[in-house]
C-alpha cells in the first residue's frame, strides 16, 4: 500500500507492507526529494516511525490496535504530531 500526505515540513510518501511471517506491516517514509527517511521500521501501535532519526519532522504513531490486514485504517490511524503536540503529550522524540 503507498499513499502520500502533506505534514507540515512538506509532503511525504507512505509505503506500507505486510510481514506474513512477522504478522506485521513494515513502514518505509520518503521525503519530498524522493530520499528515503525510514526504511523497513516495523508498524506498531505507540511507537513513534520518526523516533531516533535525528530530525525535526515531529512523530508519527499508529493509535488504536494493531495493524492487520484486515484492520488497517478501521481499528486504527496513523497520526502525525509536530513536536511541540508530541512532547506535551510528555513524548520523547
């Protein structure tokens, strides 16, 4: 599944795939350059796909249960959170 979407530092590509052996979706992120931001980081719910990467996008979280293939985007969302929302939540980035 690929998707774009328009975050405030500019617009994004999504790819999500499923793990049939893992049981779970595997995200990739791309910037607006087409360079890759995160590759192969495993969806799941709260945990931050832009954590530890050292850059200023804000944090990305599934909410809601976890993601299947039978579930994905009804049981649950991906979120987007500028920084200043993540860490008044009392989040890391």
């Amino acid at each position: 599944m690929e998707f774009t979407a328009q975050l405030t530092a500019g617009f994004f590509r999504f790819r999500l795939s499923w793990l049939e052996r893992a049981g779970y979706y595997s995200a990739e992120v791309y910037g607006q350059d087409n360079q890759p931001i995160i590759l192969g980081r495993g969806l799941h719910p709260d945990i931050n796909l832009l954590g530890g990467i050292g850059s200023d996008f804000g944090a990305l979280v599934l909410e809601g249960e976890p993601a299947t293939l039978e579930n994905l985007g009804i049981d649950n969302e991906l979120k987007w959170y500028d920084n200043t929302e993540w860490r008044a939540l009392g989040k890391g980035l």
